[in-house]
C-alpha cells in the first residue's frame, strides 16, 4: 500500500501582525524595513494632505465673493494641484518599487529553498 505522509499546516486568524509587514518592507529594501515603512507613511500621508488641501482651498475660494482677484485663485489653485499630482507620482512610484522588491526578493528565498529541499522529504510531505 501507498502511505502519504503529511505534515499539518499552519494557520493564524485575525489582523496582520506588524512583525509581517516589517519582513516584508525588509524583503524590499535588504533589511531597512523599518525605516521604509515610515518614508512610506509619510508619503502616503503627504499625498493625503495636498489632496485635502486642494479641496480646502476650492471651499475657501467660493467663499471669498469678489475680494481677491481670479488670477490669484486659480494660481493658488493650480499650484495645490501640482503638488497633488507629484505626490501621488512619487507615492506610485515608491510603492511599486517597494512591491517589485518584496515579490522578487520572496522569490528567490522561497525558490533556492525549494531547489536545495532533499527530492525525498518533499514527496514525502507533499501530497499529490
């Protein structure tokens, strides 16, 4: 007779723990994690408050009923603008960047282990 042995899985419920996160900004940036969820943050929170600001300043314009010239407003305007669309480019762009790394980094850890795993074990805990 044929015996498959398995090996019982692992499995954890609930939120993600933090610990997870940190590995996997540490899979993207070679062990400075830490330091790029926090460029993270505050880029995502950057690009946040230019897009709040550029609604804040739209309300404060249709409010003003004639005491500032238009050319003022829609400069003012124009500049919030800018600066919300060159926040979400670089907040696009780093976080692709921290994607890409992460997956490629995964990869290969998870692939060297798969190649250099003895062919024995792995069908031995492997159904098929």
């Amino acid at each position: 007779p044929i015996v498959v042995q398995t090996l019982g899985e692992e499995r954890k419920t609930g939120a993600v723990a933090l610990q997870i996160y940190k590995k996997y900004f540490d899979a993207a940036t070679s062990g400075f994690g830490t330091s790029m969820m926090i460029i993270v943050l505050i880029i995502y929170a950057t690009t946040q408050v230019t897009r709040v600001g550029s609604d804040w300043w739209l309300t404060i314009w249709s409010q003003d009923k004639g005491r500032h010239p238009l050319t003022f407003w829609l400069w003012s305007y124009g500049v919030w603008t800018i600066f919300s669309l060159i926040a979400a480019c670089i907040r696009s762009l780093v976080f692709t960047r921290v994607n890409i790394g992460s997956s490629a980094n995964i990869h290969n850890d998870v692939f060297k282990k798969v190649l250099g795993a003895p062919i024995t074990t792995f069908y031995d805990v492997t159904p098929i």
